[in-house]
C-alpha cells in the first residue's frame, strides 16, 4: 500500500502562495532562494540554479513588496521585494486589484507582479493624490499615475 506520494511541480496561486503539488512552501529561506532565482523569459517561469531550470506555473503574484522607498528629490521610485531585491517603479506600475482591494506592482522587467505588504500599502496611500479622475503617487515634481 502506497500512503505517500511526491508532490508534482512548482507553482504560485492565484493568493501568491508558493507550493509544491498542493502542499505550501512555508519555510522563509526556501521562499527567499526560490524567489531570488526566479526569472521569466519567452518560455515561461523558471527558478534557475546554475544551468538548471525548473518551471514555475504562476498564477498568481509571486513576490511581496515589503516596503517602498521614495525620492523626491529625484523623482524616484522603488519597491522593496521579500527577495532582497529592489526594482525601479516606471509609470502606471502600481494598479489595484478592484476584487481584493490591494495594490500591486508590475516588477521583473514587467512579467509578473508583485502584492504589497501592509506596510507598503500604508507607505502608498500616504503619497497618492487624486488627480482628474484617478490617482497618482506623489514623488517629488513626479507623478506616477496608478492603474484601477
């Protein structure tokens, strides 16, 4: 009698839980290493390590922005990823999900998405301004306009 198999395939949910078959990948140095190795090309999603690849079925956003970081002098605008990495936020990056009611942002070159933390949230929501009929974040002269 077999009671146990091994879980299929790598995936994100639509919620942005990592897993593997339908168990969740809960341990937050396995999420940091397979999020800091995770990039996307004309083939799909992969968490690369060397020359390997593993395909990643993502439905889901597959990061966490856990805090955003404004310039106002410059102009800039960044966004802090549970990876360690940091991505530059273009125009009509940020956009909220009109279901959920969270924010999120277009990172990796534009491929996928990345939720907002809680604190990023409130970070956003303390720099947006209402701007004709949509929104904006405020970052010194610039204004990033935000997708609904």
């Amino acid at each position: 009698m077999r009671w146990w198999t091994m879980p299929e395939g790598l995936s994100v949910a639509p919620d942005g839980t990592w897993r593997v078959g339908e168990l969740p990948v809960q341990h937050a140095t396995t999420l940091r290493w397979l999020k800091s190795r995770l990039v996307f090309d004309d083939d799909g999603a992969f968490v690369t390590d060397g020359r390997r690849r593993l395909p990643v079925r993502v439905e889901g956003p597959p990061f966490v922005v856990t805090r955003l970081r404004l310039e106002a002098a410059s102009g800039s605008a960044y966004a802090r990823l549970d990876d360690g990495s940091e991505e530059a936020l273009g125009d009509r990056a940020l956009s909220l999900d009109a279901a959920t009611g969270a924010f999120d942002c277009a990172v990796r070159g534009g491929r996928t998405r990345a939720r907002l933390s809680r604190a990023a949230h409130q970070q956003l929501l303390e720099a947006v301004d209402e701007q004709g009929d949509g929104f904006v974040l405020c970052v010194g002269p610039r204004r990033l306009a935000l997708r609904t």
